[in-house]
C-alpha cells in the first residue's frame, strides 16, 4: 500500500492533556491517537516507525556484543 493512502488523522492544535513535548508531537503527527485517559494506540505509520526504530537498536545491541570480543 502506498503511503499516501495510510490513514493519518493529523491535528493543528495541541491537545490540552499532552504535557511531554514528545508526547504532543507524535499526536499531533498522527502516529499515537488517545483510547482512554492514559491509554494509547499505535496508528499504522507509528507502529511502523516503531518497528524499525527496535530494529536499529537490535543491530547496535549485536555490533556491540562482536566488538567485545
């Protein structure tokens, strides 16, 4: 699938219950989206840039654990 017909419910406003700049941004991006108070869910593009970012931290982990030896 084409990413340009991944849903991704942007926001311009800020939400008032995000306080972590972080956390702000990645509602505001579309990458997060609220369930309940304090429970979120992870939209298609978020998970996917989650799955890689895990990925990229497996691969230092294992470069690192050779290196050592």
């Amino acid at each position: 699938m084409r990413l340009s017909r991944f849903y991704m419910p942007l926001l311009r406003e800020t939400p008032a219950d995000a306080q972590i700049v972080s956390h702000r941004y990645m509602l505001r991006a579309g990458l997060v989206r609220q369930s309940a108070a304090g429970i979120y869910s992870w939209l298609p593009l978020g998970f996917r840039v989650l799955q890689k970012i895990e990925q990229i931290v497996r691969e230092e982990q294992d470069v690192r654990a050779l290196s050592k030896f």
